[in-house]
C-alpha cells in the first residue's frame, strides 16, 4: 500500500529539512505525536534508531523507527519501522518547485493478509489523513514557529 501527500511552505527548502531532521523537537508541533527520542547520541544519520509515542486511532502506540536514507544534499530522509502488523517505510523529500519548497511525503507499507482484505482501503484513507494533518502541521511550524502544541 502506497500513499503519498505533497504540500508547498513559504521557506527554504534547508530550513525546512533541518526541521523534518530535528525529530525530538517535532513532538512540540505535531499534534500526533506524544514523544519521540532518538535511542544514540549524535546527530541523525543512516542506522540512527528512535522511537516515537503516536496517537493511532484514540490510542497512544509506541514504534521504533531506523533511518534508512539521510541526505542533507538531496534533502531526503527515509525511516523504517519492522512493526508485525504494518511494516512500512515513510519517505520525505523537500524540493524546490519553480521558486517553491515542496514537502512530499510517501508510505509504503503492507498489511497481513486478513488486515490487507478487510482494512486496506480504510488504513489508506487514514494514513493519507494522518499524512495531510502531520503536513499542515509541519507548515504551520515552519511559517509561524512561535505556534506551538500546548
């Protein structure tokens, strides 16, 4: 299952990176998130693991994720997470689009076999919302940072 948002924020495109890249401090804007903390020292980079409290569905869920791609050149990050339910890989790529910083993001994912036939084209539609809120968050952040989640 592929599911992919795109939105356009009125900054650079490095700004707005630093801001994707600077996960522990994304719990203060995104109102999905209760924590996230990376599990190393250091800055982030390929292999960095860390672990995120989400609010899925009215519930808080912990996973752990592992950075696959970090590239400050191409301003790409890529994470995994091995859940049993729902492995998937989340990818964000900023861009400039003809003057414009472009935010895309991309799920991949697979269900198992009963959860794929039953829930599929619910779990894309609620992934595709999770996706646009988490977006409009980060744009909002990022072109007002001073509004923060109480």
């Amino acid at each position: 299952m592929i599911t992919e948002e795109s939105i356009v924020i009125d900054a650079s495109p490095e700004g707005v990176f630093d801001v994707l890249a600077d996960l522990e401090a994304s719990v203060a804007w995104s109102s999905q998130l209760e924590e996230c903390r990376l599990l190393e020292e250091g800055p982030l980079k390929v292999g960095s693991t860390y672990y995120q409290k989400i609010k899925v569905f009215g519930r808080i869920v912990q996973y752990e994720y592992r950075i696959k791609v970090f590239d400050r050149e191409t301003l790409s990050i890529v994470t995994e997470c091995e859940d049993e339910v729902m492995p998937v890989d989340v990818h964000y790529n900023v861009m400039e689009d003809k003057g414009k910083t472009v935010v895309h993001m991309k799920s991949e994912g697979e269900t198992g076999t009963v959860f794929k036939t039953i829930a599929s084209p619910i779990l894309k539609m609620l992934t595709a919302k999770s996706m646009r809120l988490f977006l409009s968050e980060l744009k909002t952040h990022v072109e007002t940072p001073i509004q923060l989640k109480d």
